[in-house]
C-alpha cells in the first residue's frame, strides 16, 4: 500500500520554518546595518541554509519587506488602534505612540531606502498604509469639506502625520513628547478647518 502524504504537517513545517527566518531577520535587522546583514547570517540564525532564505523569500529585498509588512505592520496597527475616528487629539496621540516606538526605526528605513533603490516598495507601502489610514480616521472631518479642499487637507494632514515631521519635531528640535503633541495637533487642527 502506498504511503499516505500528510499535506498539512509539511505546510506546518514549512510555515514555522519561515516563522523562524523572518524571526532571525527582524532580530539581525534590528541590531545592525541592512548592509551588514547577510543572508548566511539569516540562515545561520534560524537554523537554516542559506538556499532555504532564499526558497522562502527569494532575494535579501524581498526579506526585509516581508520582516517590515509581517512584523512591524501589525504592531504599528496596534499601536495606532486607538485613535478615534474625527477626534484630532486621539488621532495625533495614536501617531505618537507609533513614533515613540518604531520611529527611529522606520527613519534609518527611510534613509536606508534613498541608498538601496531596491528597497523602495518597502517606503511605497508604508506611504499608501499611511495615507489610507490618515484617510480613515479624519474621515468625519475630511468628509465635511468640498471636493478640492477635501484633497488638499488629505495631502497636508498626511505630510503633518508623517514619521519625518515627528523625526523633525522630536530628534532635529528636541522638543519634549507633550509639546510635540501640541504642535501636531495645532497643524492639524489649522489643516481641517482651513
């Protein structure tokens, strides 16, 4: 009788060895430079082969995007979670918690993206997450507006909202949490009613 092929044991397999790569990657990522980061030391961390990163992943790219979108992604929605749609003051806190926490991280992103042109879809997706989501929580106030204004508020609230006016605002000026909530909230507000 021939031996039976349990699917679902081998995609579990599969799936915690990945599991394990994108753990080992985000983890090397994190402690040093995209550069100095290669997929041997990947494999070697995860426990793999390097020819495994790559039937996984396909390229160091493609790593870093999926470590960005499978890692960071959800803790950036979690840390965004509160914010109530309309209301400018939770809006800007929700940012903040997101900055506080993966904004220095996302800046070297950022930076590391002008270098390494082919890291850009990992600055493209972050950009349309972010406007979709300025988009969605000052919907009730962007709603009230006409047409061509409404756009013009939508492009400047998410310039306001942008990782790089907090990056400005906090590491460039030095102004304290509280305050650069203030002022966020001030360019905000002014940006909604005009």
């Amino acid at each position: 009788m021939p031996r039976r092929y349990d699917m679902s044991a081998r995609e579990e397999a599969r799936r915690r060895t990945r599991e394990a790569i994108l753990d080992a990657a985000v983890e090397l990522f994190t402690a040093a430079p995209y550069e100095e980061v290669t997929l041997a030391d990947v494999a070697a961390s995860a426990g793999v082969s390097t020819q495994t990163v790559l039937n996984h992943f396909e390229n160091k790219p493609g790593l870093y995007l999926s470590g960005v979108t499978e890692r960071l992604g959800p803790v950036v929605e979690q840390l965004r979670s509160g914010a109530v749609a309309g209301d400018v003051d939770s809006v800007v806190a929700a940012v903040l918690r997101d900055y506080e926490t993966t904004g220095d991280g996302t800046f070297r992103t950022i930076e590391l993206v002008e270098r390494l042109p082919e890291l850009r879809p990992v600055l493209r997706l972050g950009d349309e997450h972010h406007r979709g989501w300025v988009r969605e929580v000052l919907a009730p106030r962007l709603d009230r507006l006409p047409p061509r204004e409404r756009e013009r508020a939508l492009a400047l609230a998410v310039v306001v909202l942008d990782v790089r006016t907090w990056q400005h605002l906090r590491r460039v000026q030095g102004l304290g949490t509280d305050t650069c909530q203030d002022h966020l909230g001030h360019l905000l507000e002014a940006v909604l009613t005009g």
